[in-house]
C-alpha cells in the first residue's frame, strides 16, 4: 500500500494535487478540510463545533480529526492502493496518533510531500480563490491568522516526519503539471 500526506501552507495547492495523486495511483481521498465544509454546511453538531474554530483561522480539535481519519484508515479495502491524506495532521500529535492508527491496521506513511510556496504567493492564491469559491474563511484577516497558525502549531509536524526519514519538500511554484511531475518523481523514487 502506498500512504500519502500532501502537506504544506494554506493555499500552497493541497487539494488541486491530491486529486491527480489519486487518479494515478488510486488511493482513497481523505480530506479533513473538505469534510470538515460538508459537516459545516449540513449544520451537524461536529460541523457547528468546527465552523467556531475554522472561522477564526484555529485549527479544530485533534480529537475530532482523529475519529474521521481513524473511519477511514479502518475502512480501507483492495478496491484501494492506499489512501492521501490531505490537511492531516496538522499537529505533531495528530501525526503520531496517525502513525499509531497506520500501524495498528498493518500498514504505515511512506511519504510526507510538502508543498513549498512563499507566503506572498499563499496569500494572492487564497484572495483569490475567496472571489470564486465563496468561502468565507478566504480573506486577509482569516488568511493571515491561518498562516500564523500553520507556522506555530502545523510546521513542527515537518520536523516529525523528517526524523522518521518520511519527508520530501516540493517546489510548489509552476504550473499544475509542473508540480505534479515532481511530487510523483518523488513518489515513484520512493515506493
């Protein structure tokens, strides 16, 4: 099985990425901000408790991260090469309950890609993407708090994974294809 985590800033191309990462090697989307949205939308109890956070720019409890990612790493079947972990973890502790979970089902992380982009760069992006895609946590005030965040509480997670020898940075400027042709030379170089 190959495990994935696509990593890096808010806006450094996440999403974009894991979708052609999928397709080629067929792995199971796990995409804690998306279902985070769907829970938010829908109005759930976990999606009320996440939108007090996430509209703030905070990250949401590890607690309630681990039980969706624990759902998933349990349902893996053959239907799947592996899962990509996309915006999980974003703590250390969530990275070493991630491991735990991994290794409890026979399986562990082979790679953690970051996504390397200037901050400059993440702002414009988000800015921009607010315009289109309506969400509300895309703006300078919510935008500046999530890279505050990501600095303190989600970078030290690189320093996790780098003493597991799991860690491969990326140049996250370029086009699409540009970006994806380095992840998956990673990729392939690894698995």
């Amino acid at each position: 099985m190959l495990n994935v985590i696509i990593f890096g800033a808010p806006g450094c191309g996440k999403g974009t990425q894991s979708e052609l990462i999928i397709d080629k090697y067929k792995l199971k989307h796990f995409a804690a901000g998306e279902l985070l949205r769907n829970e938010i939308d829908n109005k759930t109890e976990i999606g009320v408790e996440a939108d007090s956070y996430i509209s703030r720019g905070q990250l949401v409890p590890d607690e309630m991260i681990n039980k969706m990612v624990a759902q998933t790493v349990q349902s893996l079947n053959s239907t799947y090469n592996g899962i990509i972990f996309d915006g999980y973890p974003r703590t250390v502790k969530q990275a070493e309950e991630l491991e735990k979970m991994m290794n409890e089902v026979g399986s562990s992380t082979h790679v953690l890609v970051e996504l390397t982009v200037p901050d400059h760069e993440l702002i414009n992006r988000l800015l921009s993407r607010g315009l289109t895609s309506g969400r509300n946590d895309d703006n300078l005030e919510v935008i500046s708090k999530r890279l505050e965040v990501y600095g303190a509480k989600t970078a030290p997670v690189i320093e996790f994974y780098k003493s597991l020898n799991k860690y491969v940075p990326i140049d996250g400027l370029g086009s699409i294809e540009e970006v994806n042709d380095r992840i998956v030379k990673a990729i392939d170089d690894l698995y």
